[in-house]
C-alpha cells in the first residue's frame, strides 16, 4: 500500500513503521535549547527510541496547555485523515469564540446584579442617617448607632451589638420567700 496512490487506499498510520513515511524533522519536535542541553548532557538524539520518547514527553507536555495539539501531531492526524486537521482548528475557533461569549454573558450578568444593589445600599446608608437625624434631638446615642449601622451596615450592627455595654444582671438573686408550713408536732 503506498501513500496517497490516488485509488481511495487510505495511507497507514504513522505509528506503525511502514516505508515512504518518514519522520518529522527534529527541528519541529525538539527545541533548538532542548536539543542542545540534551547534547551537552551525553543523550544520543540519533538513538530511535531516545527520540520517540522525547517526542512523546514534549507531545504530553503541550497537550493539556494548548488549544490545538502541537504540529507534528496535526501533521500526522492530516497522515491518516486529510480533512481532520481543518475539523480540529474549525472546532477549536468554535469553542473559542463560544467560550468568549460565556465569558461576557457572565460579566454581563454580574454587573446586572451589582449595579441594583450599590443602589440599594446607598438608599439604605441615606435613610439610617435622616433616621439618625430625626432621633438626635431625643437621644444622642441612639442616633449615633443608627448612623454606624445604617452606614456600616451589617458589620457595624453587629459589631455594635456586640460591643455595646449592658447592664449586668445581679450576681445573688434569692428565690421568692415562700410562707412556712405551720409546725406540726
């Protein structure tokens, strides 16, 4: 079977060794820093199986960081399969594009829910201080706690409440005096 003989014979994978189909060029699989670190360490690059494991370390790496797979591997999908490629970057622009506009609806929904309520918050802050107003006349301290709290809101009330002092309750409390049964002998 030979590649691409033009009577609808599919070509071989390229996993399998087979004649006519050779192999990448190193230059595209490893990087030019890579392969000379690799040098300078003693590793044989020209040994097949140094290559077909560094080859498939490199494709692992890049597989879960990138959106298509790395060349080489679209260059061996387009080997067994020619429309397969432009199916990958078709699906990958599609998920793309989708992804980005979940990304807005998303801001979108959120600035729809804020916006309502720094209104609220400012109306409440607004209406504990002319509360406060009106109540200052007749009590100073009561104003005052209803301008922390209507400003501050829950933080404040409750770190209002808890570090308002109140009275303490008496220490001895005796039970009521209960009349004493006559002595009977």
């Amino acid at each position: 079977m030979s590649k691409g003989n033009g009577n609808g014979e599919k070509p071989r994978p390229p996993s399998k060794p087979t004649e006519g189909i050779a192999e990448p060029p190193r230059h595209e699989i490893i990087p030019p820093a890579l392969e000379s670190a690799l040098k300078s360490s003693g590793v044989d690059l020209k040994d097949p199986n140094v290559f077909r494991a560094l080859e498939i370390s490199l494709t692992m790496m890049f597989t879960g960081s990138l959106p298509l797979p790395p060349p080489a591997i679209l260059k061996e999908y387009g080997n067994i399969r020619p429309e397969l490629v432009d199916m990958l970057v078709k699906l990958t622009e599609e998920q793309s594009v989708h992804r980005r506009d979940m990304e807005r609806k998303r801001t979108e929904g959120s600035e729809t829910r804020l916006n309502p309520s720094q209104w609220i918050g400012a109306t409440v802050a607004l209406g504990g201080l002319a509360l406060a107003a009106v109540v200052s006349p007749s009590n100073t301290i009561a104003s005052v706690v209803l301008a922390i709290a209507g400003v501050g809101g829950p933080t404040a009330a409750i770190w209002l409440a808890r570090n308002m002092k109140t009275p303490s309750p008496p220490t001895h409390l005796s039970p009521p005096s209960m009349p004493k049964p006559p002595h009977v002998s």
